[in-house]
C-alpha cells in the first residue's frame, strides 16, 4: 500500500514540496530542528486527523500561513488508486476529499492509509493514560472489522444519552437506556477480546525477534468487574451513578495493562527497553493486520537512533524490511540509517532548513 506521492504546503517549516516516495523504504536524514519529523507528522495528519507532535492543529501550521494543504497519491492492490486532499485552516476548519468527492469523516481517509507511528515518545503507550492503549486495541479492530466504526459510534451515543440522564438525576428514565448501552457495550467488548486472542502470539513473536531478553505479559480489563456480568456491575452502581452524574464502568474504561511478572513494565523496564516493547507493539499490529487483509501498514519510524542500540535497531529494521511495506524513517545521521539497515530498495532524502533533496546512493540508485 504505498504513497506514490506526496504534495504539501503551510506545514511548520517545511518549504511547499512534492515527493514521488519509494513503495519500500525511505530514509530522511538532517539536522535537528530540519524539518524530517514534519514530513512525517504530514503523512500521519492525513492519516489519522491529528498530529502526534500537537494537541492543536494550528502549532502544526508554517507561522505565516492561515492555511495547509496536504494530497496524497494512494495506491492500493485491494481497494485501488485514489487521490486524497486536505485543506485545513488556522482556525481549526478543515476540508477532506478521496477523488474529488467530500468526505464525511476522517475514518473513510484511515482506511487509505493504515499508519503506525514509532518516534521517541511513543512508550507513552505503557506509562500514558488507558486511553492510548484502548486506541491502540480500537486501530486493530477498526482496520479488520468493517462494521466495528458503526458499533463504536452506537457505544458512543449511548453512553453519551447515558450519561445525560444521570446528570439530570432522572432516574426513571435508566432503565431505558440501560438495555441498549449493555447491548453495544457487549459487542465492543467481544471485538477486543477476540482481536488481542489474535494479537498476543504475534506480539510474543515479534517482541522475541527484536530482544529475548525481554518477557511481558498482556492483561485485558474489560471496564468492569471482570468477574460479575456488566449487567449486575451496573445494577449495582446505579446510586453512585447517579450521584456522579457518569457512568463508571463499561468499555470507556477498559485497560490493557502490559506488565513484567506482577508488576506494571513502566514501573520496571528502562526507557529503552519500554521502545523495544512498544516497537514491538506497533511492528506486531502490521504483521497481524498484513495476514489477515493482505494489505500492508505504512510505518513512520522517528529518530531511529534514539535510544535504541545498534543491535535493536538492526533487529528492528529487519523486521520492517520482513514485513515488505512501506517504510519513511528518519535520522540526523545518514550513516545509522544506511549502515545498519540495506534494503533491497530505497530512496535517501537529506532535509536542510526545510528544504527536501533527494539523493543518489552509493549504489547509484536516486
């Protein structure tokens, strides 16, 4: 599934610029402060509606741009070709279109563009809120489960009408909604537990590939006393409940906890050892994704040097280069790219003061 080409402008302090990538492996490389990490956060935005950088699309704007504009040339072997545009504004106002055509929410773009992101905050994903880790369950799902965006916006509605009624203290009212939000509670919580049934021996797989030395678990909490049925956990909290004005248990507060033996792995691993596990995280969720679609997932590896090894780094673009997809990884360095990893096929760009260049390698390839 690669992008064949990239068009953007008003994107931080990146110059407008038109990119044909590789369909394999692409390596970017400059200075700090470069622009490299940009591209990237370009390609996620149009991806995923946010940046991984900003809370606020407008910190991702160039400084004197009110507006940005991002396209995208997709080509994929199961649903085809298309053209992705998106305009957004400084004021927050945004635009998207697949083939000259409005979209109306930004799953239709994520379905183009299934993309996994390592840079040097992501072991955020252990030591982040349950949030992180359920949306990190939730992209498996949504990616294989065509009809699982459709349950997730029901769940939403009804814990949205839920919650409504407990504000209003009007109690007689529960009763009504209870039924249905158990209901779809339920089916979020069945496509969870049968994706990480799938996910953990892929998991264990890949996180033995990058380091044997590590050995972590998952756990899968529901949202609810895992023991009682949610019907009776609910029944149970109906006062406070209603004294809270929210309702307590459910799928909105379902946790994947990744431990080492009884204890929480970012209490106990060292910040490198909590990437390798979260490289491992992400490389098992395209691995798994490729098997059961066909399809590839497009990685964004950030900063690969950071505090990762020599070894792990190797091991990990092994991995990726197994994997056969696409690949946009960045580095200050050129060497701790081009030394340790060789692909079969690349392309090298060098990124000065906003500015992109591709290159011709030592093969003589561009």
């Amino acid at each position: 599934m690669p992008i064949r080409r990239l068009t953007l402008s008003g994107v931080r302090n990146l110059q407008p610029l038109t990119l044909s990538p590789h369909s394999a492996v692409n390596f970017i490389y400059g200075d700090n402060g470069s622009g490299k990490t940009s591209l990237l956060e370009a390609i996620s935005l149009m991806a995923s509606g946010k940046s991984f950088r900003s809370s606020q699309i407008k910190h991702v704007l160039a400084h004197d741009d009110e507006q940005m504009v991002l396209k995208l040339s997709v080509s994929d072997d199961h649903l085809g070709e298309c053209e992705l545009d998106s305009l957004r504004l400084r004021s927050g106002d945004y635009l998207l279109k697949m083939n000259g055509s409005v979209l109306t929410s930004q799953a239709q773009a994520a379905q183009w563009l299934p993309v996994q992101i390592i840079e040097p905050n992501t072991f955020k994903l252990l030591s982040g809120s349950p949030e992180e880790r359920r949306q990190f369950i939730d992209w498996g799902i949504f990616h294989v489960e065509q009809d699982f965006m459709a349950q997730w916006k029901v769940f939403r509605k009804q814990l949205k009408q839920r919650n409504a009624v407990l504000k209003q203290k009007e109690s007689e009212w529960l009763s009504i909604w209870n039924d249905g939000f158990i209901e779809s509670a339920l089916q979020i919580d069945a496509h969870r537990r049968a994706y990480l049934k799938r996910f953990k021996p892929e998991f264990e797989r890949i996180l033995n590939q990058l380091d044997a030395h590590i050995s972590v678990q998952l756990a899968y909490y529901p949202g609810w006393d895992k023991d009682s049925e949610l019907s009776a956990v609910m029944a149970r909290q109906q006062d406070r409940d209603l004294v809270l004005g929210y309702t307590q248990s459910g799928p909105h507060r379902a946790e994947l906890r990744i431990k080492v033996d009884k204890y929480l792995a970012s209490d106990v691993l060292s910040r490198g050892q909590q990437k390798t596990v979260v490289a491992a995280l992400k490389i098992a969720q395209g691995a798994l994704f490729q098997q059961e679609t066909q399809r590839s997932t497009i990685y964004l590896v950030d900063d690969l040097a950071s505090e990762l090894d020599e070894k792990h780094r190797f091991a990990l673009c092994k991995l990726l280069e197994d994997l056969k997809c696409q690949v946009f990884i960045t580095s200050i360095d050129k060497e701790k790219l081009t030394d340790i990893w060789q692909p079969r096929s690349s392309k090298l760009f060098h990124v000065e003061q906003g500015v992109i260049t591709e290159q011709a390698q030592a093969d003589g390839s561009a």
